[in-house]
C-alpha cells in the first residue's frame, strides 16, 4: 500500500514538473517573439543603410513598401538632410543572395543595377523619378526616390519584404483609382514607345509604383531593352531567350509576360501592351490575380493555347466599356494588340473624374486664364471623385498653384470643399500646413473673405493652438481692413471663438478693435453688426471689463438710428438680467438711465421699440427704487437699534474721580510757570508750606471767581466783596457799601465781570507785594496780575505806606476820604479818579 502512495506522489511531482517546464517553455517563447519584435523594428530603423553612402544625405525611417523583381527593393520613409524634403529609400539587402549560388548572386546584382541606372536617365511625369543616384556597400545597393505610398502588387496582396503584419489587406482599390491608373501606365508606354524607343518587357505588380499622391509610376526597367535600328528605320529590339536555369527574380514575370516571347521568341511593343492587358485583368478580378497564373514554361505552353479560344465568360469581372479591348489586348498575334495611343483613345476613359484628373496634371503647360477657368469648375466635378483620391490626387495638384496670389481665390474653394470630408488628422497633415500661410494674405481681398466664409469649418477642424496663432491674428486684419464686407464676416463669426478668447486678448486686442470700427464707420449695416457682436461676447467676458469698457462705450456712438438704439437696448438688457454680470444701482442711476431717457423722444422708433426702451427704463428705475428703499430702512433701523441700545445701557459711575486738570500737575516743580497753582497744589506730605498758603476768610474766599463769573450782577458783588487785612497788620478800613463804587456807577450797565476786564487782560506777570513781605491771599493767586494802577487809591498808613487792596477789608480806613478827612490827606482827588478811569 506504501509502494503505491509513494508511486502516485513520484507520478503527482512528475506531472507537476512537466508543467512548469511547459509554462516556462511558453512564457520563454514569447518572451522571444516579443525581443525579436523589438530588436527587428530597431533593425530596421538603424540598420536599413549600413555603410551605404545614401546615409550621408538622406535619413531613413520606417519600412513600408516593397518593389521590383520578387520584390527584392525594401522602400523606407526618408527625408534628405539639407533641405528636409521628404523621399523614399530603395534597399536591396546583399543577404538576401545567400539562398543563391555565386554565379547568380553577381547576376542578380547585375540585373538590379542595370534597372536603376537606366530608370535615372529617364525624367517624365509617369515615371518613377529617382532623386539620389545608385549608391553600393559591401552589405546594400541603395537610391533614393520621390516619396511613395507601395507597390501595385503590396496593395494587391503581395506582402514578401514588408514589415509584418502588413496592412494592405484594408486597402481597396476605387474604380476611378483603376481607370486613371491604366491611364497612366499607358501614357508612360507610349511615352517609352515612340520617345524613348524602349521596351520595358516586364510590365507587372511589382513593377508599378503608386507614390504619396495615390499617382502611378513605371519602375523595374531591369530588363528593359533599347531599339538598335536607325532612327528611321523600323524598331528592332534585342531578344533574349527566357531560360529556366536562371532564377525567375533574374527574367521577366511568366505571369504577364506575352506569348510570343516563348512561341516565337520575338517581342515587340506589342508585349508590353500584352502585359497591360493581363494586369487590367488582375486588377479587376476578384482573386486579384492574372488570367491562370503559371510556374514554367510548361503552364505557360498551355495558358497560351487557352487563350486563342478563350470564351467571354472569363471577362465579366472587367467593366463593359472596357471589356472588347482586353480582350484585343490579351490576343495571341501581336498585331491585332492595339498599341499605347489607341489604348489612351478608347471611351472608357471619356469620364469626367477621369478628365479632371489629367487637366490636374497637365496644369503645369496652362497659363493663368485657363487655369483660372478651370478652377471655376473644379468644386463641381470633386463631387464624383472618392475622398481619397482628391486627398492624394487633387490637393497634391492644387497646392502647386498656392504660391501665386492671383490664382489663391480660384483655388480656395476646392481645398475647402476637399478639407469638409477630412478628419482632423488628415486636415492637419494636408491642408493646414498649406493654408497657413495664405491667412496672412490681405492682397486679393477674396482671400480673406472666402477664409471667413468657411470659417466654421475650419475652426472644427484646427487645433486650438493654431487659431490662436493664425486664425485669430487674419480675423483682427479683418477688421482693420477698408471693406465692409469683411467687416461683416469678421464681426459675424467673431462669437465663435468666444470660447477661445482669453481675458488679455478680449481686453487689449478685440474690444480695442470693435469700438473703434463701431465709431468710425459710416456704414449702418457694421455698426449694428458691432453692437451684436458685443452683445454675443458678454456672456464670455469678465464683469469688470464689461462695466469699464463695454458700458461707457455706448453713450459715445454717434448714431441715432433705431437700429442702432435697439443694439444698444440689447447689449444693457443682457447685462442687467445675466445672472454672472448685472449693472449695480449706482451705475444705473448715474451713468445709464441719464443716457436712456432721453433716446424714448426719438421720433424714429416703432411702437414696439419704443416699448421696448421704455420699458427697460422703468425696469432700471423700479431696481435703483427698491434697492436703494432697502439699503435706507437698514440704515435707519441700525440708528434706531443704536437709540435704544443706549437707553437702555446701565451708567456705570468711575470709581476713582477724576483727577482736575490744575491738580494733575502740582508737586511736579511748575508752581513757578503755571498761575494759581501755589494755591491749587495738594499736600504732598506731612510737612506743608506753611508760608505760602494762609486761611480764607469767609468774606474773602472765591471773591475774584465772582467778579469773573459773567451771570454775577454789581449789586451782588457789592454784598459779597469784603477786603481783609493780613493778621500782623491793623485793620484800617472796611469797603462794604454801595456807595462806595462812586467811580464804578458811571456805567450802570457794566457787569462786574465787564468792569474789572481792563485789569486782568494790561496786568504784568510781576507778583503785588508790599514793603513788609505781606502775602496777597485770594480764592485765586494773582501773583501774575499787575494792581499798581489802583496804587493812587489805595489809603496809606502812619508810616505812609499804601496798604494793600486784600488788606483793606480790616480797616476803617475809607479808600476814598470825605469830608474834613480829604483835606488832610494825600489821596486822589475826584478829578484824578475820573481821569483815572477815562
């Protein structure tokens, strides 16, 4: 039992093991498909050229074509260095010999130069056109060419020596592409023919080249034969005989090749036109193949005899018009072959796609006036050609002509009707590249206008950079231009790039230019055109820059038109309702309605503008009425909460009370500079200036405020005033009565205040003191106060020392004597008071 569990684990681990080897030999597989893949694209990208002198001026890129006997030419995308015109470089790689012997590989190499080198001496339209002679390697033969698109037999299905997977299997030959491609390739026979005298002898697939422009070219002149009679004597070409021991890559393809050529080893024109039979047959036949193709001479023998009693059965595949003529071509006896010029004369080729195409080509031998006849008709005849023939074949053509301004309108339309069934791709890589420049042409003035007719076109079509660049800046030329017409188209599809536009764009180079064209022009039709143009931006512009620069612009057009009223009424409408702009109140009352309400007077405007106007005035009205009846019941609801805010605040009382302003400064060293503050310092301390202050008296304390206090009357004062002596001095006498004012009740009318004005405002700043050091004492110091004018009234005492006014109060000593006393004293007389007081 232990034997056979341990004989089914070896089995299990067996079997796992053999798994993980196919997994891996899987995983290594194609890990190996895949390096190969690779390392062969990079192959062929660097290594396409190795040491061939091409190199030097031409760079190569892409594999996409092959050509020539068996297709032994690789063709690659190419560009020359110098001048980055684009090419095709033809490639024959050395190693593709070694399945040869010696012998054959030199002839093979014979045969390949030998094609090439009588291919470069030969120059016409049909013909493939080599630009860089012949160059050889050790490793490569290599030349360089017009740019090609593939060989006849890669688009038939011929895919030996072509990257893979090749894609031609998609490509479908149209009928148009067929019949002008015959018509090319015997119009390069006819030209070989009866110019040259030369047999091409192997007219096949391989041996027909259709280049960029989708045109066809006669290549593979390997083995081409020249005539070696006179010049005018009959043709007579070289024969050699088709030998089976040499490689078929070295003699003419049996397929196509004619069957007097093995029957009775002659050739003549005559072949070559029994080759183009046999390939309109391939290219018409469903299997895209020649009429029993053959692998010896055997086949070929029996193909032969066939042919003499071939049925009508076998040429429904070929269109009817062209049918009798194959037929004719694929005859056994040459003479009965229609040669190359009645092949070129049959109706099959009366077509108009097929006449357009070849006044295309023959442009070049036109002057102006019948180019330009013919470019009148051209959009007309493009509706029967396919897309991709007037892609490749008619574009190629007209873009010959750009270079002439003169002929550019003529042209334009064509392009635009060929560039309205392209796809963005394929606009930018062939029309726009053209195009580009003629939108900095101002010189035909149809140039522009035709480019703003079928400006929709081209803004789906262009990418956004390049509108910027050169769509925008022919736009700003057009409205800088003397033509109301362009003026029009410019400002009519002008809202269409709104969505491209940039603020510095809209603010220093497009509203600049609308303003001005709308206050400069004379014509009606632009300024309305102005005005809508204005009005289909707004919603694209910034708010500021609507109310800094669009608004104030409309007081100043000139024009009264209604017309004109209403572009304006429209543009305002969409600014007060458009929910990102808005006019603000202000800017409605100050600036738009004083410029709306007189235009509701002109006599020019319908019932229904006139309503319009004014309603949008009243519409602003009610705005600036509600807006501004809120903003004042906010207001005055903000005082009135602020009334009762402060009502209703409790009044907190300070607890410290503040301090006087004459006591803010005492104790601080200013009793000297600032009056009464002697009297008005606080003590700072126990010990106190004993010498300064002195008690008040009741009779004496605040006399001086009340001689200053306004509302105080003389009889008032008089009740209140009271001199007092100091206490060292004897009292000598008391002024307390009313009649003592003798002097003073001169003017009745004078307030005490008004009275003692005199002295307060001509006193000196020196201190009254009398001889004895005595202190003048008042409820105010008036120490800066000068009294020396009442000094003649003052009594004087025993030692005939005048006796101080604030000293009076304690004596009976009157300050002005009577009677018996007057005589014997020195004091003023009544004359002297009343000078005094004059």
């Amino acid at each position: 039992m232990s034997k056979c569990h341990n004989t089914l684990k070896k089995c299990r681990n067996f079997e796992i093991k053999i798994i993980a080897k196919a997994k891996m030999e899987v995983f290594n597989k194609v890990l190996s498909q895949v390096s190969s893949s690779v390392s062969s694209t990079v192959s062929q990208l660097s290594g396409a050229l190795p040491g061939n002198p091409v190199t030097r001026e031409f760079e190569s890129s892409l594999h996409v074509a092959s050509a020539g006997p068996g297709l032994l030419w690789k063709v690659y995308k190419g560009m020359k260095r110098s001048t980055k015109q684009e090419a095709s470089i033809f490639v024959f790689e050395k190693r593709q010999l070694e399945r040869y012997n010696k012998s054959d590989r030199e002839y093979i190499l014979e045969v390949l130069r030998r094609g090439v080198v009588q291919l470069t001496k030969i120059r016409h339209p049909k013909i493939l056109t080599v630009q860089h002679a012949l160059e050889e390697s050790r490793d490569s033969l290599a030349f360089a060419a017009e740019p090609i698109f593939a060989s006849l037999a890669n688009v038939l299905g011929q895919t030996m020596n072509m990257p893979q997977p090749a894609n031609m299997s998609e490509y479908k030959l149209f009928d148009i592409e067929i019949k002008y491609g015959l018509l090319q390739i015997g119009e390069g026979l006819a030209f070989l023919h009866n110019d040259v005298k030369l047999l091409h002898k192997n007219i096949s697939p391989e041996s027909i080249i259709i280049n960029a422009q989708g045109a066809w070219k006669i290549f593979g002149l390997d083995f081409c034969v020249h005539n070696t009679s006179p010049g005018n004597a009959p043709p007579n070409y070289p024969f050699e005989e088709y030998s089976p021991t040499i490689p078929h890559v070295c003699q003419p393809n049996l397929d196509y090749l004619s069957p007097e050529c093995i029957t009775i080893l002659k050739h003549s024109t005559a072949s070559d036109m029994f080759s183009l039979g046999m390939l309109t047959y391939s290219l018409y036949s469903p299997e895209k193949s020649c009429l029993r193709p053959v692998r010896d001479l055997q086949q070929f023998k029996t193909r032969v005899q066939e042919l003499q009693r071939l049925n009508s059965g076998k040429f429904h595949c070929i269109p009817e018009e062209l049918r009798e003529f194959v037929k004719l071509l694929l005859n056994v006896t040459p003479e009965v072959r229609p040669d190359a010029h009645q092949f070129l004369k049959i109706p099959f080729f009366d077509d108009v796609g097929i006449k357009t195409l070849t006044y295309l080509d023959s442009l070049l031998q036109w002057d102006n006036l019948q180019k330009s006849q013919f470019y009148k008709g051209l959009p007309e005849a493009l509706t029967k050609l396919p897309h991709r023939v007037k892609v490749q074949r008619v574009l190629a053509c007209l873009i010959h002509d750009l270079g002439q301004p003169a002929m550019v309108p003529f042209i334009l339309p064509s392009i635009f009707d060929i560039a309205q069934e392209c796809t963005k791709e394929e606009f930018c890589t062939y029309v726009l590249p053209h195009i580009k420049p003629l939108m900095r042409l101002m010189e035909p003035i149809q140039i522009l206008l035709i480019m703003l007719q079928r400006m929709e076109l081209l803004l789906n079509l262009t990418p956004a950079a390049d509108i910027q660049q050169h769509v925008l800046p022919m736009l700003y030329r057009g409205l800088d231009s003397d033509t109301p017409q362009i003026h029009e188209l410019c400002l009519s599809v002008l809202p269409t790039f709104a969505g491209l536009l940039d603020h510095s764009n809209v603010k220093n180079s497009l509203l600049p230019r609308i303003k001005k064209l709308c206050l400069n022009t004379s014509t009606l039709s632009v300024r309305v055109n102005c005005l809508l143009c204005v009005g289909r931006l707004l919603e694209h512009l910034d708010k500021w820059l609507v109310l800094d620069e669009v608004l104030p612009f409309l007081p100043q057009i000139p024009s009264r038109e209604p017309a004109v009223l209403m572009g304006i009424l429209g543009i305002y409408k969409l600014s007060l309702n458009h929910k990102k702009l808005g006019i603000t109140k202000e800017i409605i009352a100050s600036r738009v309605l004083p410029f709306l309400i007189p235009l509701c007077i002109e006599n020019g405007l319908t019932i229904s503008q006139f309503n319009a106007l004014t309603s949008l005035v009243k519409e602003m009205f009610a705005i600036v009425e509600t807006e501004h009846r809120t903003k004042l019941e906010q207001l005055n609801s903000v005082k009135d909460e602020q009334k009762v805010l402060s009502n209703t605040a409790p009044v907190i009382a300070p607890k410290i009370k503040p301090q006087e302003l004459d006591s803010a400064f005492s104790g601080l060293g200013l009793d000297s500079f600032v009056p009464g503050m002697q009297k008005k310092a606080p003590e700072q301390g126990p010990i106190a200036d004993q010498q300064v202050r002195e008690p008040v008296n009741a009779t004496g304390a605040g006399l001086l405020d009340d001689w200053m206090t306004p509302q105080k009357t003389e009889s008032s004062i008089n009740k209140q005033l009271q001199w007092t002596n100091t206490p060292t001095g004897p009292v000598q006498n008391t002024w307390s009565s009313s009649k003592n004012f003798g002097a003073f009740q001169a003017q009745p009318s004078m307030t005490t205040s008004s009275s003692f004005g005199s002295f307060h405002h001509n006193s000196t700043p020196n201190p009254w003191t009398s001889s004895n050091n005595r202190t003048f004492n008042s409820s105010r110091s008036d120490s800066c106060q000068n009294w020396g004018a009442l000094d003649n009234l003052l009594p004087s005492n025993s030692s005939n020392v005048k006796v101080p006014m604030n000293k009076m109060g304690a004596q009976s000593v009157p300050l002005i004597p009577s009677g018996e006393s007057s005589k014997n004293s020195s004091g003023l007389s009544n004359d002297d008071i009343m000078d005094l007081l004059s």
